[in-house]
C-alpha cells in the first residue's frame, strides 16, 4: 500500500455506548468500495488492503460495534446486525457518501446482504466472498457437527470443553465463559474457539500456521462476537437473504467461493446464485481463506476490472 493512501481515519460516535474506528484510503475521486470484515468481531485489517488499487479505488474500512480498534472491546451490549447496518448508514452520512460497491467476505457477506437488502439504493455492486447466509442451517454446520466428518479432531478438541449435561448449547456455553468466567477461562475459551476456526478454514493448514494467525488479529472480539451472534441466529429472521433477494434484482452481484469451503458449504453460495438475477459465481480450488492463491488471484482480478 503506498504510504499516502490514507485519505482519513478517526473514530466515529454511534451510539450511547459505542465508537467505531474506520479508514478511508485511496484515491479521493476513486471508485468507492466499502469494506466488510468477517468474524463477526475480526476487524480489518492491513492484509486487507491489498486486494484494492489505491490509484482508483477510494476504500472506506471499518472495524464493526465491538471488534478490533473499536470502543469499547468486546462489547456485545446493543451490537445486534440492525446496528451494524445502521452505523453503515452514520458512517456513510459522515463521510458525504450517497452511493458504495460492497465487498465483503464470510460474516462480512451476510452484512453485506442484510445492508443491500434495506439499502438497495445506495448499492452498486455487490462482491461477496465465502457467502455466509447467517441461517439455522449455516450456523448448525458450523457448531453442531457438521464439520465432523472432515474435521474429527479439531471437532472433538471444540466440542469436549463445553460439559454433556450443559443447559447451554455450545456457543452459549462458550459465550459464558468468555464473558463471565475466571480471567483463565476468559482466555482459554476465546482462544479455543478461534483455534477451532482458524484450524479448518484453509487446506493443509499447520497448527504453527494456526497460532501465527491467531497471533496476527484482535483473537478475542473474534470469539465474543461470534458466539454472540450466532446464539441469536445473527438477529435476523430465519432465511431473511434468500426470502428478500428480490431486493437485489438490478444489483451486479459477484460470488467467490472456495469449493473446499469447510465452514461455509459451496451449496449455500450455489443456492444463492440460483435466488439472484444478475449474479456471476467464481467457485475456486480452495477453502474458506481469503488466503487462497485461487481465491485471493480472483478477488484481485474482478476488483482490477
């Protein structure tokens, strides 16, 4: 990224409670890209920076209600996907901005949709990489053994510290630890659950790749946020996207999709396809990563067109 890329940058008041922190970088009469992060709670971050041209795109990133630079961390009060949509809203009014291209990747498309859909108006284009449609069906696999099969261990290792005769379901079990148990447990719960996720979300990935990468981003918003999301079904109505694409009908949308995608199974990218009337899918050799020499090769090519 060149060094004078950054056009602006700060932390913006959304509510009572919250501040996000957001970047605008590039090119000031660029193409305008929003982006956003996965998790829920990743952040950006720097390595997402270099999917963009900088010479003509302008790129506004922001770290979502709770994650990464935002204020304060980790904070799951009033952090809900109507307020992540809405803060879009603030930010886009702060920044003097009517309309953006959306890109977003995992979590990040979910949000992206959810946005669109209410905000069909102000959307260009749609990129949308390893579709996460935030649905019982996508939240099961993910935490209810649908990755077993694949992924015995790494299921086992997740699964064996929540107790058999817990109340709770998994991500509630977790959730409750990381919020309310010792400052031991806080820990061990936060990393386990981003250990469990960073271990199946790329092909061949090494327990040495699995704890540079947690080491690489704010691991513990990631956890809280996740497992607060997803014990609430992502707060939007069972198949809210695929019962609302009719929104999206005269919205360009582009779909990157890792046919070995262990966390977010091709078929739901496919099933959303099939929903959208001006939608083109990339289905790439690769898994869930963004990382993905595929993945990453077609991300920058749409962007460089």
């Amino acid at each position: 990224m060149e060094t004078n890329s950054l056009l602006e940058n700060g932390y913006l008041k959304v509510s009572e409670i919250h501040e996000i922190y957001y970047e605008v970088c590039g090119a000031d009469d660029g193409e305008v890209y929003l982006f956003l992060h996965g998790g829920p709670g990743a952040g950006f971050s720097e390595q997402d920076k270099r999917f963009f041209d900088f010479k003509k795109h302008k790129v506004i990133f922001f770290d979502q209600r709770g994650s990464s630079k935002s204020k304060p961390f980790g904070c799951i009060k009033e952090n809900t996907t109507q307020d992540l949509v809405d803060d879009i809203n603030v930010l886009l009014k702060h920044l003097n901005i009517q309309k953006i291209n959306v890109f977003g990747g995992s979590w990040g498309t979910t949000l992206s949709l959810v946005f669109t859909i209410q905000n069909s108006e102000k959307v260009k284009s749609l990129l949308l990489r390893g579709v996460f449609l935030g649905d019982k069906k996508s939240i099961d696999h993910f935490l209810n053994g649908g990755v077993e099969n694949e992924f015995p261990k790494e299921w086992n290792r997740f699964k064996k510290n929540v107790p058999k005769d817990s109340a709770l379901s998994i991500s509630e079990y977790y959730l409750d630890q990381m919020l309310n148990g010792t400052p031991e447990n806080r820990a061990f719960y936060c990393y386990e659950w981003v250990f469990y996720e960073i271990s199946i979300f790329k092909k061949g990935i090494t327990e040495m790749e699995i704890e540079a990468i947690i080491q690489e981003f704010p691991f513990e918003s990631l956890a809280i946020m996740e497992a607060h999301y997803l014990s609430n079904n992502c707060f939007i109505e069972e198949n809210y996207i695929l019962n609302n694409t009719n929104a999206l009908d005269d919205i360009p949308v582009t779909i990157i999709h890792g046919k070995q995608d262990s966390i977010c199974p091709v078929e739901h990218a496919e099933t959303l396809h099939h929903k959208l009337k001006r939608s083109v899918v990339y289905l790439e050799d690769g898994g869930h990563s963004d990382a993905e020499p595929a993945i990453e090769k077609r991300i920058i090519a749409v962007l460089q067109k």
